[in-house]
C-alpha cells in the first residue's frame, strides 16, 4: 500500500485512449484506495467534455450509495 491510502469510497473514470495516463496504470489504485471502483470510458485525456454522460452517471450511480445502500 501508499504510504497516504485513501479510504473513502472512490469512483475513478479512466479513459481509454489517453496517450498521457494510459489505462494499464489504474492496476496501481489499489495501492492508493482502500475502496476504489475503476470504470473505463471511452475517450480520450478530457474525460467531462468527451464524455458528459458518463461523468453524469458515474456521479449519480457513486451517491446512490450513500442515499441507498
């Protein structure tokens, strides 16, 4: 583990096909989160302007949690 883990409960959206922070590198968030969902999206390295609906449902799906557990 980090040595400054994270525990609260993290969605991290992680574009395909960025050239600068290639997928490959999320197999680290374990290190860093104590409690992390990974969701892939198609885009590139602007994930909210490349793909709003899912920044959208990512937030929504992430509060549900807390609101119905």
């Amino acid at each position: 583990m980090g040595t400054h883990v994270i525990d609260t409960p993290t969605t991290m959206l992680w574009q395909e096909s960025d050239p600068l922070f290639p997928l490959d590198w999320a197999d680290e968030l374990g290190a860093w989160f104590t409690d992390v969902e990974l969701r892939p999206v198609a885009s590139g390295h602007f994930v909210p302007l490349e793909a709003p609906g899912e920044v959208s449902d990512a937030i929504q799906r992430h509060l549900r949690r807390w609101i119905d557990p």
